[in-house]
C-alpha cells in the first residue's frame, strides 16, 4: 500500500474516533501495512501538521493513537464547547490516586497504611471516574482486591503508560512506605534501629 494512502486512512480513522485507538487495532484495520509503516505514518502526518500550522495532531495515548488540538488552544476549545469546569478530585482521592499510580497492584489496607486514614471514599471516588480499577486479589488471607490504574488515568493525565510518571525522589517516599515493603528481617532491624535512638 502507498504510504500516502496508509497516511489517508490513518489520519480517517483517528478523526471519527472520540478514543485512543489501540496500536493493534490499527495494525488489523490495515492488515496490509507494516507496523513500522504504520508507525512512520504518524510521524508524517505530525510533520505535515506541523509544517501547515494546524490545529491538532496525532498524540500516543494508553498504548494507542488519537488526534487531539495543541494544549495552547484549550481556552478557545472549551469557551465553543461551553464546558463547565469540570468536576474536580478531592486531595485526598488524588493522593490516593498517586499512591496506586506508584505501587500498582496494591490493596485498600496497603493504601491506608500509607496514608494513615481510611480510604474507602476516595476508592470509591475513583472506581466511578473509572482511574482505577479491581486487577484481581492478592494471594493473602481474605484475598483482598488489588487495585491498579486503568487506561482512562493515562487518557485523562496524557500519559503513554504508568512508566511515563515522573520519579520520585527517595525524600517524597514515606518512611513507612519504605519499611512497608522491606522484608521481615529488615523490618526487624529497622524497628530496633529506631528504638535504639
């Protein structure tokens, strides 16, 4: 198939598409072309919007593509669409939020001993905003669910997956995160060490 043509019915797709279409749902709507090939076509088609001044272009999202505006248009975009500003997360659902985001599969009481309070609100919060999600139970006594993010978190903060979020530096981890995960052994000596001084 001619890359132009690839170009064509690529840039068709992610315009009638409101989602990130996923990279292997392109690959099976054009059988035909390479995965490079396909790849290679994005690349394009952001050069040629780029050269042309437009408006938008072809972002990777979730592990797939869509087209979006430029980030600098957002005013504009919102004031023709009339959009309220939209609901917001309390703090507490998003350091909840942060804390599945960085140590996904975790479960609610993993959670809460990091955060020291009860978080079944903000759990609840963001299992209805669709940014987390049940992925499975973790093979302890009474099973409790494991939660992780989903691909709407990375849709909703723009990011290509969860290895896109920025490190965190070793002062913004907790102490009892870190004596959270260490093994018993090391915990043991961790609590004595802190005893001792």
């Amino acid at each position: 198939m001619e890359s132009a043509q690839t170009r064509r019915i690529l840039e068709a797709i992610l315009f009638v598409s409101s989602q990130a279409v996923p990279f292997k749902r392109l690959t099976e709507i054009l059988p035909e072309a390479d995965p490079a090939e396909l790849r290679q076509a994005v690349q394009d088609l952001n050069a040629a919007y780029t050269a042309q001044g437009r408006a938008f272009h072809v972002q990777e999202l979730a592990g797939g593509y869509q087209l979006v505006t430029d980030q600098d248009l957002a005013v504009w975009v919102r004031r023709a669409l009339q959009v309220p500003k939209p609901d917001s997360v309390s703090t507490a659902a998003l350091e909840t939020l942060a804390i599945v985001a960085y140590r996904q599969p975790i479960t609610k009481a993993e959670i809460e001993a990091i955060r020291g309070v009860d978080v079944t609100a903000s759990l609840d919060t963001l299992l209805e905003r669709r940014f987390v999600r049940t992925a499975g139970r973790k093979d302890s006594p009474g099973r409790p669910f494991l939660y992780a993010t989903t691909p709407e978190f990375l849709r909703h903060f723009g990011l290509k997956s969860v290895e896109a979020l920025p490190p965190l530096a070793p002062a913004d981890v907790p102490e009892a995160v870190t004596v959270h995960h260490l093994k018993p052994a090391e915990t043991a000596q961790a609590a004595q060490a802190a005893a001792e001084s």
